[in-house]
C-alpha cells in the first residue's frame, strides 16, 4: 500500500512545518473551505497548541514519499482532513497511472486505516463549509450523514 498514515510527532520540526504549511493554505483559501473566522496563528502559536496536543488523533498522510495532507480528530469528536493541493497535483502527475491512484477503495485508506487505529471511536461529526462541495462529497462518501444545517449571520 502506498498511501500511509504516520501519527503526528509535535517534536519533529518536519512535522511541525509540514502542518503549518496546511494551514497557511487554508488562510490563503479560507473563503472558499473554512467554516469559522480562521485566524493564521504565528508558527511558535502553531507549535505551542500541537505540543499541548488537543486531540483524539492527529495524523500526517502521504502517498509514496510525498505528504499530502493531515487528518485528525479533536477531543469533541470532530473530524478534519485537509489536502495540500500542490502536493496533490504532483502526486497525480508522477503516479498517474498507478493503479492506488485510479482505484477509489485504496484512496480510502486514509480514513479505513484511522478507524481501524481507533475502534473505541463510535461517532464523529465533520463540520464543511456549504460552498465546499468537494468536501461535502468527500464526507458523504466516508459515510457521514447530513444531521442538521447550521446558519451563520454577521454584519
């Protein structure tokens, strides 16, 4: 299998600027994917909350050698999973035509590998900004089920 999960180390430094690559790209995007009024926190703000570790799980994904994303699951039973789209676009353009790539079940194996990781999870909630239709595809295809609409109103 050449899609993995390697559980977040908040001491590696490669870790640490891996994640906070994501988040940058989710700041540069986050019109487009965030549901809350994200706010870009300094890389020492970045580090001091992964080393205070708020979550369930926290895993880094790659497929072959190139990470491509993070997944986890906070303490409120929440689950994100984000993707670089950089590293995905260079992922599909070198491995193209491998099999792991075209064959939708392996490219679940992110997801199937965090559950199987954590049987004593029952329940999750993902929460997915409506415009995102990607993720709201994403998440239906995992198994999520829409529960109820949430409205935000601000002037």
């Amino acid at each position: 299998m050449s899609f993995r999960i390697i559980k977040l180390n908040p001491n590696n430094k490669k870790h640490i600027q891996f994640t906070y690559k994501m988040l940058q790209e989710r700041e540069r995007i986050k019109n487009k994917c965030c549901i809350t009024n994200f706010i870009l926190p300094t890389i020492k703000q970045h580090k001091s909350l992964l080393k205070k570790f708020p979550f369930i799980c926290y895993y880094l994904l790659f497929y072959k050698n190139i990470s491509y994303g993070i997944q986890y699951i906070n303490k409120k039973y929440r689950y994100a999973i984000y993707y670089h789209p950089e590293q995905l676009r260079e992922i599909i353009k070198k491995y193209k035509n491998d099999a792991e790539i075209k064959d939708k079940s392996k490219r679940l194996y992110v997801w199937k590998e965090l559950l199987r990781r954590h049987p004593e999870i029952k329940h999750l909630t993902a929460e997915i900004n409506i415009n995102n239709t990607s993720s709201l595809n994403g998440a239906l295809e995992l198994g999520f089920k829409p529960s109820h609409t949430v409205l935000y109103f601000k002037r």
